[in-house]
C-alpha cells in the first residue's frame, strides 16, 4: 500500500504518464493564461474534450477571426469543443505588453475562451504544445494557424490562416472531432 502511495505521489509530482494515461505527451503541460497568475494543465482541464488550438497576435490582418473563433467557440463548446488561443510574437506582430495582448482579446474582441501566454509556436524556441503539433501538422506559416485535436487526443489538421474559423470546411471537420456522444 505505502510502494502504491508512493508511486502516485511521485506521479502527482512529475506530471508523469501515470497520471495522465490517455493523453497525448504534447498535451501533457501546464502554461499560463495571458496576463495572469492562472495556468492551465491542458490534460486536466480539457479530458475528453476536442481542441481547435489556435496562434494568435494582435495586430495582424487576420486578428478580426478573433470574433468568428469566439463565435465557434460558443456554437460547439457544450458539445465537447475548447477554442484554446496561443498568443506569439514568432512573425511581429503580437503586443510586447501582455496586459495590451489580452486587451485586445478579451475587451475588443469579448474572448471568452482561453488564450496562453505570449510564447513561440515554431521552432527550437516553440512551447511543447506547438512542438507536438509542429512534429505532427507542420509548424505555423504566419499567426492564427488552426490545429485540430480529437477528443482522443489526435491531430486531425492543420488549417492555414485563410480558412476562417467559420468556414464549412472547418466547421465539418470540428464536427468530426467532437467527442461521439455529444454529437
């Protein structure tokens, strides 16, 4: 029994697999929110759910998706879908202040989906999220790349920043991805 207590407790400690068994290890992390103390563990949070995980700044000619993201985030979230927003300044074009970044998303644009603190998306530098998407999709070619993950944890695609957030094609595809029973 204590051998047992042991080994969960230092599962507990190193976000190991045994704690997370069915989550994909590009899941298996905990960051911040933008412009707060809050951190997300993306595999406690969002268990069995489908992900449209997303790259964004804020002054880039296709930041106004952020309102037809707000709107899929709001059609599909009580199905099983979480639009989740990784800020990144990899193409210039994201606020240096986080306070400013979140202003625009979540004042001007009324995001209420969750949005990552400014970090990198591709490359050497990219946060283990968008390594793991980079190793299965292909890495972000400018801002608001849309990665779709299954409710099982499978990258289905990646879209690029000319398929807006409410196209059919992407609107079918989140469709496929959302957990069975809630379609």
């Amino acid at each position: 029994m204590k051998k047992h207590l042991l080994i969960m407790t230092m599962a507990a400690l190193t976000n190991s697999p045994a704690l997370h068994a069915g989550c994909p290890d590009f899941l298996d992390h905990s960051m911040r929110r933008l412009a707060s103390t809050d951190s997300i563990q993306f595999c406690e949070a969002y268990e069995g759910k489908a992900l449209l995980i997303v790259n964004t700044a804020s002054y880039c000619g296709y930041t106004p998706q952020f309102e037809s993201l707000e709107q899929i985030h709001r059609d599909y979230r009580e199905n099983g879908l979480v639009v989740v927003g990784f800020s990144s300044d990899d193409f210039f074009q994201e606020d240096n202040d986080e306070g400013d970044a979140a202003e625009i998303c979540f004042e001007k644009y009324e995001v209420s989906f969750p949005v990552m603190a400014t970090s990198a998306v591709r490359g050497d530098d990219a946060n283990p999220v968008f390594k793991g998407l980079g190793a299965a999709a292909g890495y972000p070619s400018w801002n608001f790349n849309k990665y779709l993950i299954s409710s099982d944890g499978q990258v289905i695609g990646r879209f690029s920043s000319s398929v807006k957030p409410d196209s059919e094609e992407l609107r079918t595809a989140i469709r496929s991805a959302l957990p069975s029973e809630q379609i």
